[in-house]
C-alpha cells in the first residue's frame, strides 16, 4: 500500500492489470478490469467527465468490494457455492486497493470518542454521533457495522 503514496491509486490499478494480464492471472485481471470499469462510469456519470480523486476511486472500490460480498452470500444462499467461492476471490483482490479494516476495539474506541464529543445522551442522538464518525472510519468499517455499535453504545 505505500505505492499508493507515489502514484494515483487509478495509475495503480492500470500497472496492476498490465501485471496481471502478463502474468496471465485470469481472476485478478477480470477484477481490475471490473474495477476499472466502475472508476470509468464514476467518471463520466453527470454533466461533464471528470478524473476521480484517490478518495473517490477509494469510494468506489469500497462499493465493489461490498457488492462482491453480497452477491457471494445471495450464491451461499442459492446453494452456489462455486459461484460465491469466485466472488469472494474477486472481492480478495479488491481488498488489496482498500485501506485495512478497524478491529471491534478500535471501532469501539472511535464511537466512545464520538459519543463524547457530540455529547449525545441517548439513541436519538444517533444521527449526530454517526455523522461525527463517519469521517473517521471511511473505508475502514462497514456502515452497519459502524450503527450498530452506535446504537449499541447510546442504548446502553
């Protein structure tokens, strides 16, 4: 990830597919190219195209790897394990680009500090808490997961 430093994360992924297709890796050649796909609409989606920040392309990276883990558990579901085990391979690959997750005690640790500096009392308080975290955590912790220990900790 300290390659992120030096080059757009987009420019990255592009060095990366060029990699992968040399090498022949066929699953994290389809993925980048997936990926890049996204980062591409994103781009021309509105009024005029326009080139994503590395936040942004971060964002939607984020969103990819979060449909890849949905759509391995609609397989689990469907009882098409081989179907999931790929998603689940491509959402791998999309991990690599993303920052790492925050483990249960730093998410705990980061919504107590929000908890107590928007002075929030009680589960109504919650919109306040969430949008002070939420900068904090971007990227590194699922949305459900970032209200459900909010909820946890202003009900309690």
């Amino acid at each position: 990830m300290s390659e992120l430093r030096t080059a757009s994360l987009k420019n990255l992924l592009h060095a990366d597919l060029t990699t992968a297709m040399k090498a022949r890796d066929e699953l994290t050649t389809a993925t980048l190219r997936m990926a890049l796909t996204a980062v591409t609409t994103e781009e021309v989606a509105g009024k005029a195209a326009r080139e994503l920040s590395d936040d942004e392309v971060l964002r939607v990276l984020t969103r990819e790897g979060k449909k890849r883990r949905e759509a391995a558990e609609a397989y689990d579901q469907a009882q098409r394990p081989e179907l999931a085990a790929r998603e689940r391979a491509e959402g791998e690959v999309i991990d690599r680009y993303l920052p790492s997750q925050l483990d249960d005690a730093e998410l705990v640790e980061l919504v107590r500090a929000a908890v107590a500096e928007t002075g929030a009392t009680g589960p109504r308080d919650m919109g306040a808490v969430m949008k002070a975290v939420q900068p904090k955590v971007a990227g590194r912790a699922d949305g459900k997961r970032v209200s459900s220990e909010v909820r946890t900790q202003l009900s309690g």
